[in-house]
C-alpha cells in the first residue's frame, strides 16, 4: 500500500463526511465518502477523544491550546516535513489500520502506521488527501440506498417513489441510518472519554 495516491488504483480518493453517533453502542463514527460517489461510504467507530479532535476541525472551531493532533502539525513543521496522502490499508479483526505518507525535508517518503482517526484529524488539519483502500472498502463499505433512491428519483422524476422503510443502507458492518443518527453535537461534553478504543 506505500506510496498510494490518486493515480493507485488500488484505492479510493475519500472525503470525511461527518460524525454522528451509533445510536445502539453510542460510539462515535466516523464516515468517510467516495469522492467520485457519495452514495459509497465507509462507517469507522473512534474513540470520543479522536471524534472532538475530527469534529473540531470539520466545525473550524478554534481551541485556545493545541490539542494533540495540533501539536503533531506544529512539530512536522518545525522539522521540515509535510503530511503527502493517509490512507486505510487494512482491516484485520474488526480493527482499521491506516498509513501516513510524510515528505521530509530532503524529499524522502516516511511511512508512519496510525489509527485511522489519528491519521483522519492530522489529514483535516493539513489538507492532505484521504484514501481507502480498496479491498477495505469492498469489505466493511456500504452504499445510502436512500440516496441512491433519490438520485433515480432525480433521474426519472415520473417514477414512483420506493417505499423502503426498514433499511437505509445495504451492506456494510453496524452501518447507521440517516433518521437514526445522533449527531455529536448532541453529546453532552461529558460524555467524552468513555469511549474505549
């Protein structure tokens, strides 16, 4: 998986599309969504922590002290370094992993393992692409049947509407459904740090 990119087509080029809560563990998730389809997208449950550190940047909110993934920025900086591309290379056992693709001062590539959410919020800050992999995607992705009813409703405006009231989403592990979701901005700051990882 080191040194993919936008032309590896062993990946897929995606953007962080919210954070919402999995209304039965409420554990925080992170969705990550194609770029070149919206309808596909990738669930990763994250700790409370790493879901603040995504969902501050995301809100462009700013702290008045670096969290930890600020510190991460300013140190890369100091040492000349820049974040290239993170990707999720893998899923073993029910646990995501990811890489983080550094460019040093000289120009020579770094490859870090990371947490995909530590490896997401690094990436937020930085601007740098997000990539999944993927065999990852086809294992643990899943499709917004709602939306993709929506877009065929576009389409064909004379169609009927489909009538699917039990599922929002096929395929994919604990996915959410979009009336089912607690948004994090409905926790109560509390409720941060009960999370295990």
């Amino acid at each position: 998986m080191s040194g993919a990119g936008k032309d590896d087509d062993s990946v897929i080029a995606v953007r962080v599309g919210g954070i919402v809560v999995d209304p039965r563990s409420q554990v925080p998730v992170v969705i990550l969504r194609a770029l070149d389809d919206d309808t596909v997208y990738l669930p990763i449950f994250i700790g409370g922590l790493e879901a603040t550190a995504i969902a501050t940047v995301l809100a462009d909110v700013q702290l008045p002290r670096p969290m930890t993934h600020d510190l991460m920025v300013s140190l890369l900086a100091h040492l000349d370094a820049r974040v290239v591309r993170i990707v999720v290379t893998r899923l073993e056992e029910g646990t995501f992993y990811a890489e983080i693709t550094l460019l040093d001062q000289l120009d020579v590539e770094i490859i870090v393992d990371a947490r995909p959410s530590d490896a997401i919020a690094l990436a937020l800050r930085v601007g740098a692409p997000i990539y999944v992999a993927k065999a990852v995607m086809a294992e643990a992705g899943a499709v917004s049947v709602e939306e993709v009813e929506e877009q065929e409703a576009e389409a064909a405006p004379d169609a009927e509407d489909p009538t699917a009231a039990d599922a929002d989403v096929e395929a994919g592990p604990a996915v959410l459904g979009e009336d089912d979701d607690v948004r994090l901005e409905d926790l109560d700051p509390e409720d941060f740090g009960k999370y295990k990882m």
